[in-house]
C-alpha cells in the first residue's frame, strides 16, 4: 500500500469505465477493479442497447436529468470513440382506446425533462406507414425523434481503452472485499488481488453498489435485481422495424421491446423479474414464453426459426425509486454511483462527467 490513487473505481461496467475516461481528462492518478475477468461483464453486457429519449422518468428525477443529458452526448461520444449510434427514433405504442391518457402523460413528462427533438402522439395512420409491420391492436403511438440504438459493450470497451491509453490502470480478477476510512482521510480498498489507498472512491458495482454503501454509510441502499429476459432474430429481419418499438409502461418497466440493433439483428425482450440472487442470470421457460406472448402484439408473426439466441440480463433496482449519485454525508470522498438502472446506458456519459 505504498502508492497513492487520486480515485480508484469500484466496478467495470459503462458507468465504471466511462468515469475513469473522464477522470483521465483531468490527469487524475486512477485505478480500476473488476471483480470478473473482464469488463463489461454484467448489467452493461445485457440490456436492450437503447438510447433513451427522456420521456419515461418522472420531472425532477435524476434519471429523468442524466437520461437527457446523456442523450445529448452521444453523437460526441460517436465522434471522438468511433462507437456506432443510430438515431433510429423510439415509438411507445399504444394498443388500446385507453391507452390515449397515458401517452398524453409520457408526452407531458418528456417536455417538462426536456426532451430533445421531435416528440408527438402519431395516429394510426402515421403509425402504420412509418412501421407497416405493428401488429393489428395497434391504435397509436408516442413518436420520439430522440430515440436511438448503441452497441452497450462497443461503448463499455471504447471508454476503458480511451482511459488506459491516457494513463488508468485496470485490474481483473480484483473482487473488492472491505473498504475502511483512513486517520489521514484516504480510504483503504481491500481486494484479492492487493490493498490500496486512494483519496477517493467511486462505488460502480451495479448490482453490488448497495453492498459497498452500505458498507461505509448509515444512509442504507437495497438493491433487488430484476432478471429480463431476450431473445435474438438473425440479421434476415432487420429491416421488419425501423424504429425501436415500445409497448405502454407498467410499473415492471418498459414493457417488451422489439428494436433493431445496431449489429443488424433484432431484439426481443425484457422481461421484468425480481429475484434474489444477484448471480442468477438464467433463461427460463417461463420467462421467454412470457417474452414471446407479449412481444406478440407489436410483432404478430415472430420467425421463431430464425432465433440465434437467448440471454438474460440483471438490472440494479434500488428502493429508491431513482439513481442514488454522489457523497453520503457520513462517508466524505464516496461517490455513488449506485441503483443505475434503466436509463443507465444513456446516462452513462452525463454521470460519468
């Protein structure tokens, strides 16, 4: 424990490496512990690779501040890490007469965040030209020109070799296991691959974040993770849907998504399921019927023969009910960067700034 970092960063995820990128930029002393044997091996593997408008979360949130404004780095983010984005536009669609109030309200919640671009209710008809493959039901849709598609673990990977190029260090296999305040202010991280001191600490660790909070605050944090679930249909339907097709929110979520990518495959998913074990990344029976059945109203006729795979993956959800960002009031020099789920992928950048 003899040299000093400026910030050690707990985690390898988008939020972990896209941190270190940007401290690099100040010529900060950092290093990086994954717990794994690579990065970009849990929450930011396996999601739906959206870059969220800003219309879901509710005004006032900080999902609701970083999602814009991580939004609107993309583009940045495509120039200068040669990381593929499509603005491809979202579409939230509604399959019921019902359905009308509630994308008034997803209207009115993305003006107050202040979503970028166009975002208006299409009817029927516009609907059906710009996607004539949506399924029957389909009554009419929120259109928001701010949508698009990112490879999740292109970004993840450009990030942690933009910021070892300019200097931080990565270690693998590093499964941090206590974390101590010093006499002198610094912080001591016990890992399995060595101890460090360092004179602050980003906490990262997805799933795990509560763990290490808690470890170090009295302002407790639980995380739940929720499983989702997805398959994958071979490049052969890429073009069956421009747009990423959502279905109308529930309190579980997104609802299930049909959206290309932007590797030319289409994904199917997620599912939303609270388990227990934050390891337990399984596909189910259940789970991918569940993800068939539902995904049937956006996409009638699903080619179940041109499946390449399923995944799932395992999103953080505190009892927050938002991202828990920055120092606890007991634990000076601990940054949070804790609960980051959906819309973690697009709030990555604003965070990490």
């Amino acid at each position: 424990m003899n040299e000093i970092y400026d910030v050690i960063i707990i985690g390898g995820g988008v939020v972990g490496c896209g941190t270190a990128r940007e401290l690099m930029r100040r010529k900060a002393k950092v290093l990086l512990l994954e717990k794994t044997n690579d990065i970009c091996n849990g929450q930011s593997k396996a999601n739906t690779a959206i870059i969220h408008g800003g219309y879901d979360a509710k005004p006032g949130t900080l999902k609701a501040k970083f999602n814009v404004l991580g939004n609107a780095m993309f583009d940045q983010l495509h120039e200068e890490l040669d990381v593929p984005v499509q603005w491809n536009t979202s579409l939230v669609v509604s399959f019921s007469e019902e359905g009308h109030a509630s994308l008034e309200k997803l209207l009115d919640q993305g003006r107050q965040n202040g979503v970028r671009g166009e975002l208006r209710i299409i009817d029927e008809a516009e609907l059906r030209q710009r996607e004539p493959n949506v399924g029957s039901e389909a009554k009419e849709a929120l259109l928001v020109g701010a949508g698009g598609i990112v490879c999740p673990y292109e970004l993840t990977v450009a990030y942690a070799e933009n910021a070892a190029m300019n200097g931080a260090e990565f270690l693998r296999n590093a499964k941090v296991t206590n974390l101590k305040k010093l006499e002198n202010g610094n912080w001591k991280v016990v890992s399995t691959v060595g101890t460090f001191e360092t004179r602050a600490v980003v906490n990262a660790a997805g799933a795990y974040s509560d763990v290490f909070n808690n470890m170090v605050s009295e302002q407790k944090v639980h995380i739940r993770p929720r499983r989702g679930e997805y398959y994958i249909v071979d490049k052969k339907y890429r073009d069956v849907f421009h747009a990423a097709m959502f279905q109308l929110p529930t309190k579980m979520g997104k609802g299930i998504l049909v959206a290309p990518t932007v590797d030319g495959t289409v994904l199917i998913g997620p599912t939303a399921e609270d388990i227990d074990d934050k390891e337990d990344k399984r596909t189910t029976a259940f789970g991918l019927a569940k993800t068939l059945r539902e995904a049937a109203r956006t996409w009638e006729h699903i080619p179940t023969r041109a499946f390449i795979t399923t995944f799932s993956g395992l999103r953080a959800t505190g009892d927050k009910g938002d991202f828990v960002l920055g120092e606890p009031e007991d634990a000076p020099g601990f940054f949070n960067c804790c609960a980051v789920e959906s819309p973690g992928l697009t709030s990555s950048p604003a965070i990490a700034k």
